[in-house]
C-alpha cells in the first residue's frame, strides 16, 4: 500500500518569503499527486494536480515539482492568504499535512 | 459554476448508519466526472472514503470498503453517503466533491459535522 509522508508538519514564515514544502511516496507514483490548501474552517482548495499542474485560478506564485518520489510545493512569495494548512494527495492517500503560520 | 451541498443529520448513535446527500447544482452529474465522499475528524487531516463515478461505478478506500457504499440519485442530481456500523472514531466533518478524474478533487461542498453520540 503506498503511503505519503509530509515535512514539515509545519512551519512560520514571514509575507514575502519563499516556502517550499516535501510530500514523498513510497513508491513511484508516477506524479499522481495533488496539492490542497485548507483554510481554518473552510473545505480544501486544489492548488496543483499531477504534480506540476496549477488548477484554473490559483495564483502563479504557487509550483509544483517533482523528483522520482519526493515532490514540492513552492510558494515564491509568501502573502498574508497563504497562511493555511497544505496537504498533498496520492489516490485515496492523504499527508498528513503542514500548517504555515506567520512568524 | 458547479455548487455542492452536503445534507443530512447532524447527530447518529452508535452502531447505527450514517447517510448524507450532496446535492449538485450547475451540472449534471450524469455527463461526467467522478463525485466523491472525504471527511476529516475534528484537528486532524483528511481522509478519502470514496467515490462514484458518472456512470454508477464506485471506488473505495480499501479500509473502507466494507462499510462504504456511495451512489448516484440521477433524477435528482444528487449523490449520497452511506456508513455502516458508526463508532465515536466517525465523528467528523464530511465533505462532498468533484473529482475530474486521478482523484482529483477539483471543487467542494461546504462539509457537515456529523457527531456519533448515544
């Protein structure tokens, strides 16, 4: 059964910094892998798909990559919205997710 | 635009069934897609329960499996939820969603608390 494992489980930054946050799978997946953003009380947004894909929408600041099992999301400059929590998706497998709050 | 609403009691006993609707509006959910369960209990993250394709093929989270049955309404553009044999462990926020396919969530119902309490 392949797992997906999230780091950090979370971290402070600052408006304007540069985030990056690592999903790995146990497996190869074959970048089936998305990217959500939950705000505290609201239901999940899907940032990116297949692992580089940025759904219609979401700013550009936003990226996904992806190097054999370990895949990155990055947000170039952090901004006061972004603040939230970030899960990645492989199938039916959730990380466990990385809280960003302000420093 | 596609909306979806998640509808059904807030409160299920013990060893008893719990059933929600997601109602669609803005699209039928008969041309395509996948629509899809998650819940997330209180503080934690999410969990993916399953989903049902346009056509009337389900898929499940294998842990689940047993428990879970998720199917279409066509004539009333809606899809439901059902789970068996409820514990304190399925208190959770639901969340009814599209999927455009590879399980990908790509729009959101505004989830439900259902509380198992006797």
């Amino acid at each position: 059964d392949i797992q997906v494992t999230q780091s950090p489980s979370s971290l402070s930054a600052s408006v304007g910094d540069r985030v990056t946050i690592t999903c790995r799978s146990s497996q190869n997946i074959d970048n089936f892998l998305n990217w959500y953003q939950q705000k505290p009380g609201k239901a999940p947004e899907l940032l990116i798909y297949g692992a580089f894909t940025l759904q219609s929408g979401v700013p550009s600041r936003f990226s996904g990559s992806a190097s054999g099992t370990d895949f990155t999301l990055t947000i170039s400059s952090l901004q006061p919205e972004d603040f939230a929590t970030y899960y990645c998706q492989h199938r039916w497998a959730f990380g466990p997710g990385t809280k960003v709050d302000i420093k | 635009q596609v909306h979806l609403q998640e509808s059904g009691p807030g409160l299920v006993k013990p060893s008893e069934t719990l059933s929600l609707t997601c109602i669609v509006s803005g699209y039928s959910i008969t041309n395509d897609y996948y629509w899809a369960w998650i819940r997330q209990p209180p503080g934690k993250g999410l969990e993916w329960l399953g989903s049902v394709q346009h056509d009337g093929t389900p898929h499940h989270n294998p842990p689940l499996k047993s428990r879970v049955t998720i199917s279409l309404d066509t004539s009333k553009n809606q899809f439901s939820l059902k789970l068996t044999s409820v514990t304190a462990a399925d208190t959770a926020v639901y969340y009814c969603a599209r999927d455009k396919g590879g399980w990908v969530q790509s729009d959101w119902g505004q989830g439900t608390l259902v509380t198992v309490t006797s």
